[in-house]
C-alpha cells in the first residue's frame, strides 16, 4: 500500500459554476471546480453570458487529479471534478496516470507495480 501524502478525495465545500438552459435545466459554464465561493463568483461574472441566470452549486467533496505520493498533477490544469466517474475518464487520457477503485491516483513515477497502461 502506497503512503497517502496528497489525498485524491477532498471532504470540503467546492463551488462549480452553472446556468439555467431555456428549457429550465443546469448546464456547466465551465470545467472547473473552484475550491472558494470567491473564486467562482469572479469567473461567474468572467462566464455569464448577457441574459444568463448563473448559479454556483456548492458540493461538500471534490476528487483531485494529482497524485497520492508526489502531489503532482498531469498538467497544468491542476483539475478538480465533483464526480469520481469524471477523474477516472480524464486521467484515461493522461499517459501512465492511474486510479483505483480505492479512490487513488497514481503518476507514472508512483504507479503501482503491475499496473498496466
């Protein structure tokens, strides 16, 4: 078992940035997945379009794409997602980037031994 330094699941508030579509349904602004109401208010007013209802959703987790050992992320985007299903897909198309159903995250560097691409 690999030592935990930088834990892939984050238990605190994470606000994405969303507007309500014509036909009354949330869509996402944008990708992100800010770790401060702050921050999301700023690129609410950066991502609103004229005549959008812009929410910004808090959620009380995030998983983050860096990994577990070394705390580094697979680029520069350093992304946050609010669904795991959604981390295990973006880091599929990272080279050497793994995670496990124990909700870890492995760079190349860290992988497991026998972890396959």
């Amino acid at each position: 078992m690999s030592q935990v330094n930088y834990p892939a699941v984050v238990h605190a508030p994470h606000f994405v940035v969303e507007k309500l579509t014509a036909r009354g349904r949330l869509q996402r602004l944008s990708a992100r997945v800010y770790s401060s109401r702050e921050d999301a208010e700023t690129w609410a007013s950066v991502l609103r379009g004229a005549g959008d209802v812009v929410f910004i959703t808090e959620y009380g987790v995030a998983y983050y794409a860096r990994c577990v050992v070394c705390g580094e992320y697979p680029d520069h985007e350093r992304m946050r997602f609010v669904d795991w299903a959604e981390l295990v897909q973006y880091l599929a198309q990272e080279p050497g980037w793994r995670s496990t159903s124990e909700q870890l995250v492995f760079c190349p560097h860290h992988r497991p031994a026998g972890a396959t691409e």
